[in-house]
C-alpha cells in the first residue's frame, strides 16, 4: 500500500493533502457566497450541492491531515493563516465586485468559468491520485472522483451553452475565461517540493503529466464551442508556496467568524 | 440468551431498526452503508461507509447506531468508524432498500450510466418511462429532481455512484 514512512515522505504527502485541502475549501467558500443569488431555483440547488459535496472532500483531506498528527481537522480549515494555505491562486479571488451580505455585484460568467476549469483541473489530478502511493489518498480519490463526475458535467453543460448561446454571452464567456486563466498559472504547481512529491515518491504524477491530463479533459469541449485552449501564464505568484492575496485573508476571516467565537464549543 | 451470548446476527438485527433519518422506510443496510461488524467480549466495532462525502446526516446516522447497539444487553462499547475503502456504491442499495425507496417516492438508483453519461430511471409512483431530469441536483447530495409526465408527479431519485466514474 504505502510506502515506507520517513520523514520525507510524511512532510511531501501533508503538503500534497494541504494543497489539495485548500483548494477545496476555498471552491466551496466562493460557492457558498452565490447561495440565493444563482441565475434561477434549480441553479441554486444544484451549486449549493456542488458546494457541500467539494467541502465534504476538503473534510477528507483534513481528517488525513488529523490523523498525521497536523492537530484537528476544524481548526486546520478555519484558523490558518494565509501563509500557511497552499491553494491556488483562482479560487482565492473574489466572486466578483461588492460584498455577499450587502450588494455583491458577481459574474456568472466569471463563476461559469472559474468552476469549469477548476473542476476539469481537478478531474486531472484526481485521475492521477488514483494510482497514488499513498494508499490513504488513492481511496479517497475513488470516491471524490464519483461526485466529481456530475459537478464536471454541470459546469461543462453551462460552459458549453453560454459560449454557444448568443452573440453577449460568447463575448462575456471570452473575457471571463480569460480573466480565469490569468489566475491559473499555480493551478497545476506542487510548489517548491514538486520533484519529492511526484519523482521520489510517487504521490503524484508530474505536473506536466497532469496538464497532459487536463488538456485531453478539456480539449472536446473547446473544439464544440471552437475557442483555442488556452496558454497557462507562469505563475508571478505561487499558492503552492504559501503565496496569497489579500482575498485569501478576507475569505479566511469571514469563513471562520463563528468558529472562533468559541474555539472551546464542540461543532 | 446466556449472558456472554452477543453475536454479530444481534447487532445486525439492531442495524436493520436504524433508518436513514430522512427516509424512514429504508435502514442503513438496506443501503448497503455497513461494511463489517466485529464482536469481541461485548466491544463492538462497526465499519460504516458514508455515502456522499459532504452528507450531513452522517453524524447523525452515528449517534443513532451508537445509541441503538449501546441498548443491547452485555454491549461494553460500541465503536462505530467511518471508512472509505470500500467506496460505497449505489448498487449497494439492497432489494428491500429499492422498494423502500420507491414507497417513499425515490426512484431507486439506476443501474448504469449510458454511453453519453446519462442515465434513466422510472417513476415511482405509477411506473411509467416517461420522465424528464429537471435536476441532476436535489434537495440532499445523494438524489435528483424529475418529472413524470404521464401521472404529473414530480419525484426524486437517488444518484447512480460507481467506481468507473
């Protein structure tokens, strides 16, 4: 199953799971920020599943974390600073201008496709975790990648019709999709322990063997609403290495709000 | 019974009272969520398997496990522990806990996805095929909304899961 435990491999799977962790928990905060504000009833049912399901695997990833003795699994999610968070820089950003309990001015277009990238992205390394060697991860990967399967086809459903929809909604899924990829440069980046995590011990493929990966994930899709697949940018800065923008620390605060009320209350 | 005589049998008979506690006519092994029982000098060690990930009644499910085998007599401890290997399934879901499904008016899951990764399911209340998804998205994480247009009855069924997806 797994191999030998030194400290090496130990420290290269917790900042695997924390960057797996992160990204989840952060997706799931973004969505939960459009509940009631989807573009009709059955959207707003269908994100809010999508939302609790991501946080359900965020809460897997922790739990490993917990039982590697990182400390609980709550406390892990809600009270670490933005230092310390290895998720990428997409879904750190904000939904869009204003704020969710006073006027939150958000894009659909911008979440139509931010989601579709971050789950087809996320589709390619759960591929990859599959055949981890780390026998933990390669279970949990089995069972993420069932749910997956529907929150993939959701987002590929919207951004497929909103790219072939009118002449307003190809042109506002151009600019979105190009705002997205702007941000996605880390997507794909296991940070500065990259070579320990796939080369030596075999957690995970290589980052280029992932994007080889996502490419032959997305590429039908972009060939049905004929855009170009685009360039991913070099990363100017990298999550993966506990690099962040402010969003992540606003984000951080709003989420744990009521967590650290009472950190001695059991949830 | 002697007073050392606790059997797995007993503990499954316990399992078969405690319902989904939103679906009062189908029990967790019904839904095929138990995975093993172990008896030993009346500690007891039930492996579970949770169904969605993000399924909020899991905590729920164990409190109610806890409490049901806890009233057995000559029961010490009982242990109850989620596991993820084996994944669960939706072809988990027993016989029994098809019909008890559809007595609650839940299409049973469906048994496989087609070539374009849909899938079908009948309605439950008069059986008829033709139905329409009007969500792949329901109300809890493990069902989808639909429609029967021949008795005009909306309804929900519970989501294909498999290893192959």
């Amino acid at each position: 199953m797994s191999k030998e435990v030194t400290p090496e491999f130990k420290k290269s799977v917790i900042t695997l799971l924390y960057q797996l962790a992160d990204d989840d928990y952060l997706f799931s905060y973004r969505g939960s920020e459009w509940l009631g504000l989807a573009p009709h009833i059955e959207e707003d049912v269908a994100f809010s599943s999508i939302t609790q399901d991501t946080m359900g695997h965020a809460k897997l990833y922790y739990t490993l974390l917990e039982e590697l003795g990182e400390g609980n699994s709550d406390s892990l999610a809600q009270l670490r600073p933005k230092e310390e968070r290895g998720n990428s820089l997409l879904v750190e950003r904000p939904n869009g201008e204003g704020y969710y309990k006073e006027a939150p001015n958000y894009d659909w277009g911008y979440a139509v496709a931010r989601n579709y990238i971050y789950s087809t992205a996320k589709k390619a390394k759960i591929e990859a975790l599959k055949v981890s060697s780390y026998g933990p991860i390669q279970e949990i990967a089995t069972k993420i990648s069932a749910e997956l399967y529907y929150h993939q086809m959701h987002w590929t459903t919207w951004f497929t019709q909103l790219f072939t929809a009118t002449e307003e909604s190809r042109s506002r899924m151009s600019s979105a999709l190009e705002e997205v990829i702007k941000d996605a440069g880390d997507l794909f980046s296991f940070g500065e322990l990259a070579p320990s995590l796939s080369t030596t011990f075999e957690l995970i493929e290589s980052e280029e063997a992932i994007k080889e990966r996502w490419f032959t994930i997305i590429k039908p899709t972009f060939e049905t609403v004929k855009i170009t697949v685009p360039e991913l940018p070099t990363p100017t800065i990298n999550g993966r290495n506990g690099q962040h923008t402010d969003d992540l620390t606003s984000a951080i605060e709003t989420m744990s709000e009521v967590y650290r009320s009472d950190l001695a209350a059991s949830w | 019974m002697a007073t050392t005589d606790l059997h797995e049998a007993h503990i499954y008979e316990v399992l078969d009272t405690v319902k989904d506690p939103e679906i009062d006519t189908v029990s967790i092994i019904d839904l095929g969520m138990i995975e093993r029982v172990q008896v030993n000098d009346g500690h007891v060690r039930i492996e579970v398997l949770p169904t969605f990930s993000g399924c909020p009644a899991l905590t729920i499910i164990q409190q109610n496990i806890e409490k049901a085998v806890a009233q057995l007599k000559n029961v010490l401890e009982v242990d109850v522990a989620f596991i993820n290997s084996p994944i669960w399934t939706s072809d988990r879901v027993t016989a029994k806990g098809r019909d008890g499904l559809k007595q609650f008016g839940i299409a049973p899951p469906p048994q496989f996805l087609k070539k374009d990764g849909s899938w079908h399911v009948d309605c439950p209340y008069c059986g008829s095929t033709y139905v329409t998804i009007e969500n792949i998205f329901g109300p809890t994480a493990c069902r989808s909304i639909l429609y029967c247009k021949s008795c005009k009855n909306p309804f929900e069924a519970m989501k294909l899961i498999s290893t192959s997806m």
